[in-house]
C-alpha cells in the first residue's frame, strides 16, 4: 500500500502575539456547557476546578467579553453556560477547521497526484534508506 501525504495542523488564536485559545480551550467551552457547571467540566476533563476557572478568567479578560455566566444555589445547585456570544465563538472556531479539513483534503490530492512511490527520486522510504545510510557510513 503507498504511503500518501497528509497535511498536519494545529489552529489557535492569538491577540497580540498571546496565544488565546486554541482546541484545548474550545474543549473546556464546550464540555462546561455540556455539563452545566465548572466542577462537572473540569472533573470531566480532568482537570482541576480552579485550573478551568483561572482559563475561563484569562480567556474572558483576552477576548474581551463574557464566555460563561453563572448562577448560585437554588434546586440545582449552581451551574455555568455558555453566554450566545461564545456559543458563537464555538460554532465560528469549528467551521474555520471544518474549512481547513475541506482545504487540506483538497490539497492533499493534488499533493498525492504529484508524487508517485518509485518516482524520478525514489519514495520517501528511499529517502529513509539513504539517510540511514549516510549516517552509518
């Protein structure tokens, strides 16, 4: 079976040369909201409480706006949510790496047309070989 390239990539955000989120930080967004509150998110993701609370404090402080709101007490106890605007945010993050996948696969084919195992240079295995080679001998 030939080998293919494959496009590899990290996405975050940065402000200022700070990075601000990335998909860590997406993750802990959605699972806070997934599970109602701070401590099930963080005991979710392993992580602790005020791990998550002093990320959610940063990334609020960085963007600028509000990403969780929270509520005390009452029958359930206190919980957290995501305000629209960072469900937004979400939603936006996701569709820009739905976007980049589409692209990369895209490219990945033209890429893979291109290069042929065996082709005027070898394959990357020949390659591999020859390098193996020069730093034995």
């Amino acid at each position: 079976m030939p080998r293919t390239l494959v496009f590899r990539y990290k996405v975050w955000l940065e402000k200022n040369g700070l990075p601000v989120i990335g998909p860590g930080g997406i993750e802990i967004l959605k699972v806070v909201d997934q599970e109602g509150s701070l401590k099930g998110a963080a005991k979710s993701l392993g992580m602790s409480y005020n791990f998550v609370w002093n990320y959610i404090r940063r990334l609020e402080a960085l963007l600028g706006m509000k990403v969780i709101k929270t509520w005390r007490g009452g029958a359930r106890h206190g919980g957290a949510s995501l305000t629209e605007k960072a469900r937004t945010f979400v939603e936006l993050y996701d569709s820009l790496l739905g976007e980049m996948e589409r692209l990369a696969k895209v490219y990945e084919e033209r890429f893979n047309k291109l290069v042929t195992p065996g082709g005027p240079h070898g394959g990357a295995s020949d390659i591999q070989d020859s390098v193996g080679r020069q730093k034995q001998g």
